[in-house]
C-alpha cells in the first residue's frame, strides 16, 4: 500500500494552548479520509500544519516519502497538495474562469520575457490553459459561467468553484475543509456522489474535514476523530459510530455511557 | 413644505459661507477670467454690460442656481412638486443671497470709508470690490447682488425639478434610444469588427499623434512632454498599486536614480564623463529595476500600510542622499546637475520639446505594450491573485515575493526611464525635482484615473498634470480647484475616471444574483 501523507507526533502549540497534540496519521494512495471533531478540536489548524500555513512545533509531515514540513505554502502546493477554505476564499473580483487559471499557476511555465513577448510558447500554454479550465468548469457543473465574477455566484457554485480551483494545479492529495457547510441535503448528496467521482475518475487521495455526519458516513474509507487536538479514534466508518470516546467527545460523557 | 423649507435654508446656509470664503480670495474674479476663455466674444457682446462683470455674473449665478437645485432637491416621493421645489430653491436662495449681500455691503461700506482691507485680506483690492459691487455704489451694488442670487436659487429649484420631471427622462431616453441605434447597429457593427476597420482606426490615431506635436507650439508641447512623463510614471505605478495592490509611497526614488544616473554619466558637472545619452538610457532603466529588486527584497515581506511607510522612507533617503553635504562631490549636491546631455539622432541633435515628445510617446507606448500583455499572462494573473487574497495565491503556488519583485523591478524600470526623459529634457536635475510630492501626484494619477486602467492612467495625467498647466492664469488657486476636484471626483466616481469595466461593476452595479447567505451549518448529529 503506497502511504499518500503520514504525520507523526505533529503538534502546534499556540501560548498556552495546544491546538494539535501529538498526531499520527496515516493516509494510503487513494483514500477518501476523514477528520471529524468537535468545533474548536484543531482539524483546520491540522489542515494548516500540513499546507505549510503553519510550521508545526513538533513531529514530521512526509508526502509520499517526501518531508514537506517547513516548506512554504506555494512550495508545498508544486509537491502536489490543494486544500479549500472553511470560509470560502476564492478570489472575489476575478472571473470564475480566471480563478481556475491562477488554480493552474503551479503548472504553468512561461517567464517574464515569455509574458511580455507573447511567445508561441506562451500562446500555446495559455491556450491549452484555457481549455484545461473550461473542461474543469464543466466538470464542476459551471459551463458557461466562466465570465462571471467569483463573488456574483450563487453559494453552492462558489463552493465547487473552489474545487475546480484546487483541482486545476492536478494534485495528487485534495484538502477539502468542510465543502458542503451551509448545503441543503440535495447538494449535500451532489457532493457525495462529486467526491467520488474526483477519487475514481482523477484518482486523487482526499482528506475531507466536515461536520454533516451523513456525509462523513457516506462517503469515508476512513475516519479520524480530533479532540482537544488530540486524536482520539480511527476506523472506519461503522467502528467510529460505536466509539464510545467518539461519542462522549461529541454528546458527553453521559450520553456514552446511556448508548452502552 | 416645512421639511423643504428647513433643507433651503441649510443648503442655503452652507452655500453662503462657501461664497464668502470664495468671495474673500476673490474667487469670482479668478473664475470670470476662466469663463471668460470659454465663452466666445460674440455671445457676451450682446450683453451691454463690463464684460468683467457678466463673467463674474455668470459664476455667481451657476453657484446660485446649483444652491436652489440643492435647496429644492427631492425630500421624499410623494410631496415633489414644482412648488416644493421652488420654495426649497427660494429658501436657498434666500439665504446664500442674504449673505453674499451682506459681505459685498461691508466690503463696500469698508471701502468707501477708506479702510485698507488689503492690510488684511490681500486679495480685496479696492478694484475687486468695485467689481463685487457690479460698478456701482455700495448699497446699489449689493441689493443687486442679493437679488440676483435670490432669483437664481428660486430659479436653481424650478431648474431642479425639471431635470428630474418626467419630460427630461423621455429626452433622456430618445437620446439612449437614437445612440443605441446607432452603436447596435448590426451593419455598423460588422464595420468596425473587421480587421481592416480596425487597422485604419489605429494607424489614424497613431498618425494623429505623430501629427499633434507638429502642430503644437513650444508650451504646449513642453506640456504635452510633461503629462507624457506623468503617464509613464503612472503606467509603472499601476503596475504596482492597480495590478500587484502594493502600496508604494517611494516611487520617486526610482524616478530619482533614472534621473541621477542619466545626469552624472552625461553632464560635464560634477564628472566629466560626458556620455552619450542613448548609452545611458538604458543603464539608468536597468539601475533603477536594481534599486527596485534590492529595495524589494527586505520591505516586499511586510503588506499594506507597513510597505507604504518603508517605502516613504526610501524615497526621502534618496532625496536627502542626494541633497547632503557629504556626497555633494558626487552628486552636485543641493545645487543640482545641470547642462544634462540630450539626446541625437544621426549625428544631429534631436532635443527640441517636440523630438521629445515623441520620445515620450514611444516610453509610454512600450508601457502601454508590456502593460496589456502582462496583464493577461500568467504573472499578471498571480498579481491580482495576491492583491484580492495573499495568503491563498501562496497556497494556489504563487511564489510571493518573487511576482512582487517582478512588479516592483518593472514599475522601477518605467520611473527609471521616466527620470532619464525628464532630467534630459529639463537639462537640469536638483533634490527639489524629487521629493514626495512626485510620489503623491504619481499616485493620484493613478487611483483619479482609475486604479488598473491604462487609459485611466492617461486621463488621470491630463487631468492631474494637464489642467494645472491649462489653469496657469489661476496659479495661486489651482491647489484649491485641485482639492474641490478630488473631493468631487471621490464622491461621485471613486472608481477613477477611467476605470477598468470590472471595477465600476464593483462600486456601481449589484448583481441580480447576489450570493445566497451562506450561514455554516454545524451538525450536532449522533455519530
């Protein structure tokens, strides 16, 4: 089994708090992984020791076999990792077609002078470019809104436009944090069934931070749960839902011990 | 009625104090001259009155009838009438009347009593208030006065009313209606869509251009030279500040090295180098882009506020370098460098303000080039990455502090030969020609003309740089119509004069489809 991305001991400390505690993780080639967690466990700080946003105090981050840690985040974004934001973060005043293209900056060459001079090789890349972006947006379900503005679109769009985003650089590992917040349950199982099709058709590995638990259910191979920045439990998804810790994390210790 | 009649006396109020200040720096006066440039001869020969005083006339009026207007302006919906508005523009009128007849009143009075209001107000010459007074005498002069402004407010209000009525909006609309015609015209159109078409266009305008200076005498085309330099200044620094969003308050720096490197290497003071101008055109670009790089590396790091003080302070380390005793040997020190080489073109020189103008035309023209292929390059596209969300363009790849240098070393590049034209062109470069003020008229070329926009850039030139030349005449006022401009502009198009068509959707437009809220939901679900 290729191993996409293992941490070991990682720990992010901010003053007094510790906001990831000593956590090992283990995520093969291909996987749909989840972490889940309280509000307030650390899963997106988790998420930014690994995409370079924070420098971890302690442990190692390997990407298939490769230490990344301490990289910068464009740096660790070339070794083949995309993330999406909690909070949408597309770029609000561009085009949806040009945040695909900025999506696709790490895979494209041309140089100042190529820029300037509009050099055949520069035409060709850009066309290509171009054409890579609208296959995304179709993929995506946004054909033909390539020239909207990225704040103009409606929630869920701007959503999966993040996505296409991410997917444009070709990852081989996709972050998504939390991308069906704020989702009726129709979209939510677009998502599902969205999720994947990325793992199966693009063979990306994903590492999926969310709340709605049909959701996590639904669609993990595998589920860590984060407490307190530590991790608690993992298994698959029918061992987590019968984790007594998982379920005093979530309901207290009460709740856990009416279940038993 | 009572509402509209509150507002007229406050509009009316703040207008009244408006003119007296105006009136104290004999404003009307200045303005008249202005007037009196735009209207033809014929058209104030038919008024048998001092020409002097019709302009001045003229002035107050407009400011009178914009007080009624203001005055009279629409309170709510359902009570806009003539009546309303006549009253409000009355009220208005009124008041602003009241008070400029009273100001002319004791100006006159003070005048006939022989005080010397000159001691103190250095505008109010005797001659000036004989003019407020309209040549007559002091009570005659200033009952016309506040009649004349009374009709005009009430005149403003009924005006006001009609621009806004429903007759002005069909006029409003035939005229929409005839230019779409024309400009959806499917034939007409296709016209100007061919190659060809477009070709003839350019090749008119460029001719155009190659033609102008010809025309243009010895002042306009220093003029001319002058905004061209503020256009390609402005072309660099909208690279930086419109396109990559960074904040540089020193740009004048790079603008100093051009200026200094084409100085020292060809003027027989301080060095006797006596260079060939073209050598060194290009060194005080490619000395300047270095100064760009080096400045960049350490200050690129910190964002906003941090790089626009960091940079203010590199721009006056250059001026006061430049100034100081200790490198007086080398840089010519606060006298400055002059007797700067000029340019030649096959042994001849090519000097005069209209060769320079073309050579100004062809900097901006390469400008203007690298600007529009950049910008829909993949540099171009990091850059506005970074300037909408820093720390996502990171993790979408984008290697930070190298595109910011990129745009750092090319608006660098463009100050730098921006100074090359300059000091050769003036043949003189001294400190003074490089303190902030450079900086900061740099920069409001560029957010007047409309932050990103290249032809917004060229507008905010002419309009920063041009107008003042135009308003000559009126020296000592130009800083105040300057300020009542930018005030102006900021209130009714923040977006610039010129802006790209992205941004005035931003300010002005709402999209029918704005975003769904988005409220996270969090899952307190059993797991």
């Amino acid at each position: 089994m290729t191993i996409a991305i293992e941490t070991l001991g990682l720990t992010k400390i901010f003053g007094g708090l510790v906001a990831v505690n000593n956590v090992d993780l283990t995520i093969p080639d291909k996987a749909i992984f989840s972490v889940i967690g309280p509000n307030g466990a650390g899963k997106t700080t988790f998420y930014n020791c690994i995409t370079g946003f924070y420098v971890p105090d302690q442990g190692s981050v390997t990407f298939y076999g490769q230490p990344i840690m301490g990289l910068s985040p464009d740096q660790i974004m070339y070794r083949g990792i995309a993330r999406t934001y909690q909070n949408i973060r597309l770029f609000p005043s561009m085009t949806a077609i040009e945040n695909i293209l900025v999506g696709a900056h790490s895979r494209l060459t041309t140089n100042l002078i190529d820029a300037i001079v509009h050099t055949p090789r520069f035409r060709e890349e850009e066309a290509r470019a171009l054409d890579e972006a609208k296959r995304l947006l179709k993929f995506v379900g946004l054909a033909g809104q390539g020239d909207r503005v990225a704040r103009n679109l409606p929630y869920g769009a701007q959503r999966r436009l993040e996505i296409a985003r991410a997917l444009a650089s070709k990852p081989k590992l996709l972050l998504l944090d939390e991308p069906t917040a704020g989702m009726n349950p129709n979209e939510t199982t677009e998502m599902i069934h969205f999720i994947r099709n990325l793992r199966d058709e693009l063979g990306i590995t994903i590492l999926l931070i969310e709340h709605d638990m049909r959701m996590v259910m639904g669609v993990s191979d595998r589920i860590a749960v984060l407490d307190y920045g530590s991790k608690i439990a993992e298994g698959s998804p029918a061992e987590i839902q019968h984790n007594p810790r998982v379920i005093e994390a979530y309901l207290g210790r009460n709740a856990s011990e009416a279940q038993n | 009625m009572n509402k509209q009649i509150a507002n007229g006396l406050r509009v009316g109020l703040t207008f009244g104090i408006v003119n007296i200040f105006l009136f104290l720096i004999k404003f009307p006066v200045i303005a008249g001259t202005i007037i009196k440039k735009i209207i033809p001869n014929f058209i104030v020969a038919l008024f048998p009155i001092n020409p002097d005083i019709l302009d001045i006339l003229i002035f107050i009026g407009l400011i009178g009838i914009w007080a009624g207007a203001s005055g009279g302006r629409k309170l709510d919906e359902k009570s806009d009438n003539w009546l309303t508005s006549f009253v409000g523009g009355a009220a208005a009128g009124l008041v602003n009347a009241l008070l400029i007849g009273a100001l002319v009143f004791i100006l006159g009075s003070l005048t006939d009593a022989h005080v010397k209001i000159n001691a103190y107000l250095a505008a109010i010459l005797p001659a000036v208030v004989k003019l407020f007074l309209l040549d007559q005498n002091t009570l005659n002069g200033s009952l016309t006065q506040f009649v004349f402004s009374f009709v005009a407010g009430a005149l403003g209000g009924v005006l006001g009313f009609a621009f806004r009525g429903q007759w002005f909006a069909s006029l409003k609309n035939k005229w929409n209606a005839a230019w779409a015609s024309l400009t959806e015209n499917p034939q007409i159109k296709k016209t100007f869509a061919r190659p060809i078409a477009r070709i003839a266009l350019s090749a008119l305008g460029i001719a155009f251009l190659l033609f102008i200076p010809q025309i243009a005498g010895k002042y306009w085309n220093y003029t001319i030279g002058t905004v061209g330099i503020y256009v390609l200044l402005g072309l660099g620094l909208n690279i930086v500040v419109g396109f990559a969003g960074l904040l540089d308050l020193g740009y004048v720096a790079f603008f100093a090295i051009g200026a200094y490197t084409v100085a020292l290497l060809t003027a027989p003071n301080p060095h006797h180098l006596m260079w060939n101008f073209w050598t060194t055109l290009p060194i005080g670009v490619v000395l300047a882009a270095a100064a760009g790089i080096l400045l960049g590396i350490p200050v690129l790091r910190m964002r906003g506020d941090y790089l626009a003080i960091v940079t203010l302070g590199f721009g006056e380390i250059i001026r006061i370098l430049a100034t100081s005793d200790l490198l007086t040997s080398f840089t010519g020190g606060p006298r400055g460098v002059t007797a700067i080489g000029q340019p030649t073109l096959f042994g001849k020189p090519f000097s005069s303000d209209t060769d320079f103008v073309y050579i100004i035309f062809i900097g901006i023209a390469i400008a203007i080039f690298i600007t529009i292929q950049l910008r829909s390059s993949r540099i171009g596209r990091a850059w506005e990455a970074m300037r909408e969300d820093e720390t996502v363009a990171q993790a979408m790849g984008i290697n930070t502090l190298s595109h910011k240098l990129m745009a750092f070393a090319i608006g660098a590049a463009l100050a730098g030969l921006g100074g090359v034209l300059f000091a050769s062109r003036n043949q003189f470069t001294g400190p003074e020609d490089h303190n902030l003020m450079v900086s900061i008229n740099v920069l409001s070329v560029v957010i007047v003309g409309g932050m990103g926009s290249i032809p917004g850039v060229i507008a905010g030139a002419f309009a920063l740089k041009g107008l003042p030349e135009i308003l000559r005449e009126v020296q000592d006022y130009r800083i105040l119509i300057f300020g009542a401009l930018l005030v102006a502009m900021m209130i009714w198009r923040p977006e610039g004069l010129w802006p790209t068509a992205r941004r005035s959707m931003e300010l002005h437009s709402a999209d029918p489809e704005d975003p769904e809220s988005g409220e996270a939901k969090t899952s307190e679900d059993k797991p």
